[in-house]
C-alpha cells in the first residue's frame, strides 16, 4: 500500500497527480481511459478541516463542494438541487429525479434501519471505545446485483469507520473507485471532512486524522493530461518549493467550528430549513438572507455558521447565476460582494478566486 501523508488536500493534489505521472498504469474503464496507481492508495488527513482547495490550476468550484456537504448532511437525493450548482450531475441520474447512491441519502434515509448518523453519534457518546461504528453506503440489493449494472451512479466510497482517540474522533473511508482529480481531492476532501467534523462536533471532541483508503486510485486519461500540464510533477525534495499550502502559510484558516449549538438535531433541522429556502428560490437572492428571522423555525436557535458562512456562499452563487443569465455586471459584482460577506476566511477565498475567474 502506499501512503500519501499530507497536511491537507491542497498538498494531497500535486502529489497524487506526481505518483500517477511516476508510476501511473495506462487501463480501460467503464466511464473511459484512466490512468491507475498499480495497487492501494492510502491518503491521511492530518488537518482534515482544512478541506478547501484554493488551486487555480484545478479551478474547483467551491458553491457547489460547500453546498454539496450541506446538502449530503439534510439526507436527500434529489438531482435538481445540486444540479443547481454543476449542470453535468443530472446525467447521473437514472430516472431524472434522484441519485441512486448519493451519499447523504445513503448515511440517513435509504436503509431500513434509524438515521445512520445519529446511531453514529450515539454510539460514540455511549460507547467512547467502540471499535464497531461503521457507517455504510453499499447497499449489496440495490449496488451489487446484476441489474445495477445498469445504474449511472453508485457508491464509490462504500463504507466509513469512526473511532475515538485521546479525544480526537479519526474517521477512515473506503473507496472502492476514486478519481483523484473529481473526487479524492475534490468533492470527497470536502463533503466527508464535513461529515467528519459534524460528527466530532456532535460528540463533543476534536476532529482527528482523516484516512481515504482508495482501492483504485485514478484519474481519466483526458482529464489527467490536461491536469499535468497545468500542475506538472515535481520530486519530493523540491515539492514544498514548488507548491505553497495557504493554510501552513497563515494566508487563510478554516472556519472556528461547524455545529456551535449543543443539540445537533437542531443544528439538522435548521440545515434542512435553510436549504428548502434555498433549492426552492434558485436564482433568487433577495428571499434567502431573510431566512433566519421567519417563523418557519420557531423557538430554535440558528447557529452562527447558517448566518455568516452558508447564507453568503448561496446568496452569492444566485447572484452569479443571474449574472450568467442576464449579463448584468452588477449581478456579478453583488456576487462578488456578498462573498466577501463570509466570515469563513477560506471559503470566502475560493469564493471569491472563483469569480475573479470569471470577472468580464
């Protein structure tokens, strides 16, 4: 096996294009050409939180990975919510309604079993040495017969083990297929260090170490190519030379902490009321920062985060989105604006690198 132990995923991603460029294997896929590390790839986290990738080589939109954590959070599976911030994710989906193996539907409403996550949870606090709290995404009947064949998206990550150390919750995931360019050291850095953090914030510790165990470890060959010309290898003495981690250097920090309220079950009520107010207004700014002060969240407390992180990331996506359908300059620079409104200093970066990208 070999172990990629990195700080966090902004110095995981040069080094995994580096070990697919030294010893990359050139194989046929179901989804295309890819090029595939010749055996187990083991990425570690030792700052899992610090899940935001600020290259602008590999230009990762960070509206949808933010949104796409909350979103797997609130247990849904629905494709136009998310298809709201990448277009492309609606061509997964079989029936053009639903994900059948999106994550968040996985963790918390496909099994017959109680919410995953709050077993999770409750486990830990119960049971602080437990060696046995696994949350599943594999379903054997709906991914592993012969008839899923047919499905467009299954689970990729198909397990993920929690356990507490000198109070420190460290979380490994398994992933049985990982593009490290879309997923690894994309969306997966982030949406399942979220998953991380909430969980650890739940139980009342700190996050620990963060281990993606991926069983083959890739990158399609089109994609890969292109990759490599913008972010070329470089050997290990040289690396850190070559490649700046903003976090390591002070320029950014990640947001203090995820779940501030001492009842998470509110902390998902008043997720899934946000993001109702949100998937249900696309392309309408003026009715999400209100969200907080209406009656539809009677008697609960809305965490700062909801207020001064979530609510600028979204306002500020539907304001580029009218600026992508209007041309207007002022939707873009009121974009721009509203995500400099984030407190989270690298989110509010990403945001805001993203969109000077874009700028006329």
């Amino acid at each position: 096996m070999q172990v990629v132990k990195v700080r966090n995923v902004n110095i995981a991603l040069p080094l995994g294009l580096t070990l697919l460029y030294e010893d990359g294997i050139h194989r046929r896929s179901r989804g295309g050409d890819v090029i595939e590390y010749p055996g187990v790839v083991a990425t570690v986290y030792e700052q899992p939180r610090e899940r935001v990738l600020l290259s602008p080589e590999r230009d990762a939109n960070p509206f949808f990975h933010f949104m796409e954590g909350l979103w797997m959070l609130d247990g849904r599976n629905d494709v136009d919510s998310i298809a709201h911030y990448v277009k492309r994710m609606g061509k997964f989906s079989d029936d053009n309604t639903t994900l059948h193996g999106a994550y968040g539907h996985r963790w918390r409403n496909h099994f017959s079993c109680r919410d995953q996550l709050l077993e999770v949870i409750n486990r830990l606090q119960t049971f602080p040495e437990d060696r046995r709290v696994v949350l599943t995404m594999w379903d054997p009947e709906a991914d592993l017969l012969i008839d899923s064949l047919k499905a467009k998206d299954v689970p990729c990550n198909t397990h993920v083990y929690f356990k507490l150390r000198e109070n420190n919750l460290d979380m490994t995931v398994c992933c049985r297929s990982n593009d490290i360019i879309w997923g690894a050291y994309g969306a997966n850095a982030v949406h399942m260090s979220m998953l991380q953090e909430f969980i650890a914030n739940a139980v009342d510790v700190e996050v620990g170490t963060y281990t993606q165990i991926s069983d083959s470890y890739h990158a399609y060959h089109d994609v890969y190519s292109e990759m490599i010309d913008k972010i070329p290898p470089v050997d290990v003495y040289s690396f850190h030379h070559v490649y700046r981690d903003p976090y390591k250097c002070g320029e950014i920090k990640p947001y203090n902490k995820m779940v501030n309220t001492p009842d998470f079950d509110q902390w998902l009520y008043v997720n899934s009321k946000f993001l109702e107010v949100v998937f249900a207004n696309p392309a309408n700014p003026q009715e999400i920062r209100p969200w907080a002060a209406t009656s539809s969240i009677p008697g609960y407390d809305i965490d700062p985060f909801f207020i001064y992180v979530a609510e600028p990331i979204a306002i500020a996506w539907e304001h580029y989105k009218l600026f992508k359908e209007t041309g207007v300059k002022e939707d873009f620079d009121n974009a721009v604006e509203e995500a400099k409104r984030c407190i989270a200093q690298d989110w509010r970066t990403a945001c805001v690198q993203w969109l000077d990208r874009r700028a006329i």
